[in-house]
C-alpha cells in the first residue's frame, strides 16, 4: 500500500485526523516528500478547503517540478470561482 492510498484509506473509514498525523510524520522527517504534499493536497482538495490544497500542491511542485503541469492544473481549479 502507497502512502497515498494509507491516507485516502483513513479518510475514506472517517479517520482524516490518522491521515494527516502519518504525513505530519513523514513531513517531519522529510520536508520534501512529494507523496505526502500531494496526499495532503488531495485530502484538503476533496475536503472543499482549497487554500491548504493549494499550498500543499506548490509544495509538492517544489518537491517535484516535473509533476507542475497536473498541479498547476489543479491549482488553477481551485482558484477558478464557483459557477
């Protein structure tokens, strides 16, 4: 299991708080982990709290800039107003 399919796993059982400690870790330990800005992302992003998705997308982007097209993508989404 990914760390991003962990942590998709623990919101989907209603655990959202066991996700975000297990990225705290691995954020801990590793600043820069791709996997676990983008897992954070993708939890705030579904979750409708757009400025953490955000900031955690650029983060990811840093960690990983061949990934900034998609990102950039789904920032633009999320900066898009409501229709």
């Amino acid at each position: 299991m990914t760390l991003s399919d962990f942590a998709r796993s623990r919101v989907a059982a209603g655990h959202p708080d066991q996700a975000f400690a297990m990225l705290d870790m691995v954020l801990e330990d590793n600043p820069q982990s791709f996997m676990a800005h983008f897992s954070y992302a993708e939890i705030h992003h579904r979750a409708g709290n757009a400025a953490q998705a955000i900031e955690h997308y650029k983060k990811a982007i840093e960690a990983n800039p061949m990934a900034a097209g998609f990102l950039e993508a789904r920032i633009k989404q999320l900066e898009a107003p409501a229709e």
